[in-house]
C-alpha cells in the first residue's frame, strides 16, 4: 500500500530549505512510498506523481472541496482582500489574455539599469553581507516602472514588504498572524492598484491596460485583480528566486565558467536550468474534488496533498544528474513543472524568463570568478510553506 513515510526534519529546517535532497534521495528508492509527511502536511516529490497531480486539475484543486454559505460569508467579511482576490484575480479567462498581451509590452519596457547599478557592488573586494534589501526590491522597481505605476521609495519597499506578507501567508491556512498580515498586504495593494489604475497617465502601459480593458467590457475588478496578482506574486518570485540563482552561480564555476567565456549561449533553456535546480517555490497545495487513484493509492475527497517542487525538479528517475546545472538540458512544456502548469501556471512566467536572461549576464560580469558564497553563515526565513527565501548569503570577493 502506497502511504506516506515521515520526513527526517522538518521542512522548516534551514538545512532542507537550501539543500533538500540530501533528504529526500533515500526516498526516491522506495517505489512502495507515495510521498512523505512533515508538520502534519502529507507532500508528492516525484516527477511523475506531481506531474500527473497537477494534470488532473477535474480532480484537484487549490481551493477547498466546499464552503459553507455562512462560512463564506465570515470569511470575506474577517478577510476582505483576500474574498476579493478569490472572486476575480484570473477568474475571467479574456481578461487574463488581455494582461498577457500587455505582458509582452512590459518585457519590452524593462530597464536593466538598475541592475547594472546594484550589482557593481561586487567589483568592489571584501565581504558583502547586506545587500539582500536592495536587490530584492529590484523586480518591483522595474516592472512598476515599466508599467507606469507612480511610487516614491519609502512606498516601493512598502509595496515589497506587502507582497512578502501576502505570499508567506499561502498555505498558512493556521497561522491566523501571517494571514491577518497577508490580509493587510494584499488590501492596501488592491487600493493602491485602485488608484493608479484609475488615474493612469496618458502614454503608459497603464493607461493603456485600463483603456483596452473598457472598451472590451471588463469590469475593472477584474482587470485591477490582474494588476494586483501580477505585481505581489512576479515582484516576490523574481526577488527570492535571485538569491538562489547566485548562490549557483558562484558554487558551480565550470557551468558559469562556460558562460563567461561564450555570454552568447546564455537563453531561455539556461535560465530554465538555472531554476531547475533551485528556485523560491517550496510547496503548493491540491485539494482533492473527486476520488481518483496516484502511485495505486486511492485518494479521497477532502485530502490535502503538497507539490514538493524541489523535489520534482531533482527527481533522479526524471532528470540526470539532477544536481548538476547542464548547459545541454532542454525543456520544453511537458518535461518539467518549474512554472506550474494547468490552471495554475505561473502568469509572470515569460517575465522571469526575461528578466533572468537580462540579469544573468551582468552578474557574470559583476561577480568574480574568484567570489564565493560563505555557505555555513548563509541564513533563511523557514517559516513558508510556499516558498524558500535566504534572507542573508554572505559574499567574499578576493
């Protein structure tokens, strides 16, 4: 009988939150396992098992099996913001398709100026430990500023903090702290959206959105839902996903080593591999809707599974040399789960691409061969389910 077998740590652990196979390769052996369990949470870390989880989106879901009427009702009165993300952010399929079209325009509107800026820091010798603040407000400087969003700086970094309190609340559906502060989060980002939505300047991508999205019908909740899903959920993946791609970077110097020498080969398969081997996601929950049978295990309405997304993108039956970064690994949509997939493939997807392909080469640039990661002093935030956030990664330049 398929079951689930307890983790050896927990997935708080700052160990399994940098470095997580360690833990789970003696589990891949054990084809009779359906997954594994930690702080009462049961997890899929197989390829297959999680690629055909998400695939069966007739049978799972993110949201609750059902809601009581009146439970509904207490919970968007208690948690507003989040009733309201619930009910329109990405539920209008037109709507969604609009924002893609526009995406493409924002692509072409990045500045990577302030990267360039950031990153010569590390020119300069000697340990830097305290830029994490910088570079993480990055993404949401470029994409606010690409679009057309007015902010001042205090702002800006208050609109970051307001994504990081949203996001660490997914999944922390008992941590009635983080919610109440991921609640907070994503009410004051809808009423900031609100207004510059509505009082876009002329000439912006902004003000084109809000005037595409009328004369197409849309209701502007749903439109300022887009906004609001895209602005806390890309600004936060792209900010935590940097720190791991430089830890990378820095500890696997014969693959950088190549793309230093031929910048050129840097594209859209190596920034995948970069984010194969380590990204921000963590877990992301199905719920299941219908009976239907995983591994030979029968699973029943009401179980909650985790996506262990690590796990799938290093899975040694799915990938070789899973621990390695190879620049000959191709991807394409059905071979890995890096974004998501069904209904829930990640929006900011070709943004990450892009921003990734642009960041890569000016860190390699700004970042000696010579500069290394002081991996024991490396700290996390082990709180998230969702996600793996470093929070310090103490760089030494020689």
């Amino acid at each position: 009988m398929s079951q689930f077998v307890p983790l050896e740590t927990s997935i708080f652990d700052r160990d399994f939150t940098l470095d997580p196979y360690p833990f789970l390769q003696p589990l891949y052996e054990q084809e009779d396992i359906l997954g594994f369990s930690s702080e009462g949470m049961n997890f899929l870390f197989r390829f297959e098992d999680c690629h055909d989880l998400i695939a069966a989106h007739k049978n799972v879901a993110r949201e609750p099996v059902s809601v009581d009427e009146e439970e509904a009702k207490l919970f968007a009165e208690k948690y507003p913001g989040r009733a309201w993300s619930y009910k329109y952010s990405l539920t209008n399929i037109k709507a969604k398709v609009l924002l893609n079209r526009f995406l493409v325009q924002v692509i072409d509107r990045m500045s990577m100026d302030e990267i360039v800026r950031s990153l010569s820091m590390f020119k300069e010798a000697g340990r830097h430990d305290q830029y994490m603040d910088e570079i993480n407000l990055l993404p949401m400087r470029i994409l606010l500023t690409a679009w057309g969003f007015e902010y001042t700086e205090p702002e800006l970094a208050k609109h970051f903090n307001d994504s990081v309190a949203m996001v660490k609340s997914f999944e922390a559906f008992d941590n009635e702290e983080l919610f109440e502060l991921g609640e907070k989060g994503r009410s004051d980002c809808i009423s900031y959206v609100f207004d510059q939505f509505n009082n876009a300047t002329p000439g912006t991508l902004l003000h084109d959105f809000a005037v595409a999205s009328r004369e197409a019908g849309f209701d502007d909740n749903y439109s300022v839902a887009s906004l609001v899903t895209f602005m806390q959920s890309t600004a936060n993946t792209l900010s935590v996903s940097t720190a791991f791609m430089m830890r990378n970077m820095l500890r696997f110097p014969q693959f950088t080593g190549q793309l230093r020498a031929n910048p050129q080969l840097i594209n859209n398969n190596i920034v995948m591999e970069f984010l194969r081997r380590d990204n921000h996601v963590k877990a992301l929950s199905r719920q299941v809707h219908n009976p239907f049978t995983l591994r030979g295990r029968q699973l029943e309405v009401g179980e909650s599974l985790f996506i262990m997304y690590p796990g799938v993108n290093m899975d040694p039956t799915h990938w070789n040399a899973p621990l390695e970064l190879d620049l000959r690994r191709v991807f394409t949509p059905d071979n890995h789960n890096i974004f998501g997939g069904s209904r829930y493939a990640c929006i900011g997807s070709r943004i990450a691409l892009e921003y990734f392909a642009c960041m890569l080469p000016i860190m390699l640039e700004s970042l000696s061969e010579n500069a290394y990661v002081v991996e024991e002093e490396i700290e996390v935030d082990g709180e998230w389910i969702a996600e793996r956030v470093i929070t310090k990664l103490p760089i030494i330049v020689p």
